[in-house]
C-alpha cells in the first residue's frame, strides 16, 4: 500500500478547518483524507505550526525549505517522492496517486450495513 504524507503551511489547527470562516479548499482536503482514512488507506497531515519536529525530521522537506522558503507549502509526498508542491492535490489526484478507485469500497464511506448502494 502505498503512503502518503502531506505538509501543511503553518495552520491555527491540524487541519485548518476551523474559526468562522473556513477556507472551501481545506475542507475538501479534509474530507477527502478523512474518507481515505476511515477506510484504511494511510495518510500523514504535519502542521508547520503545531509539528515543527516532523518538517525536520523529514530531509526532503527539510531541504525544500532550506532552498526554498516556506512558500513551496503545502507539499505532498508519495512514497518517498515529492508530487506536487505549493497546492494541494485535487481529489482526483488523491485517488490516482494512492491507486486507490474512487468509488470502491476502500475509498468510500460506508453505513455498515454491506450493501453497495448503501440501501438495505
């Protein structure tokens, strides 16, 4: 399976999903990650602000930093592998670099229930 680890700007929370106005673009993020999340699929999310040790820890995000600034933020890798840099991913992007199908059960919520048009 594959893993994937995303670098978030400095954030006023882990997700920055919060205060009263909420940015449409990381809410999308949020959802997409939590749904590939709750479905077994592995995904990393460090906050600049709240998880500094983690940007250091990592030498590739380390040295894009270094060379680059803050401004290259947020950067998504895959397998060891920078992938895209200063935006994030669209929701396609998560599925197809995951190898993960959109619609298949590991990617989509389910009520429990088993059925596949989540209807008993």
């Amino acid at each position: 399976m594959k893993k994937m680890i995303i670098f978030d700007p400095a954030m006023c929370c882990s997700t920055g999903v919060c205060g009263p106005s909420v940015d449409p673009e990381l809410l999308r993020v949020s959802t997409v990650i939590n749904n590939l999340k709750s479905n077994g699929i592995i995904v990393e999310r460090y906050n600049l602000s709240s998880e500094p040790q983690a940007f250091v820890d990592n030498k590739m995000i380390n040295e894009l930093l270094n060379s680059e600034g803050v401004d290259i933020l947020p950067v998504t890798i895959v397998d060891d592998k920078v992938v895209k840099t200063k935006e994030y991913l669209k929701t396609e992007e998560f599925y197809k670099l995951l190898d993960v199908e959109k619609d298949s059960p590991k990617a989509s919520k389910s009520n429990g229930c088993n059925c596949q048009d989540g209807c008993c």
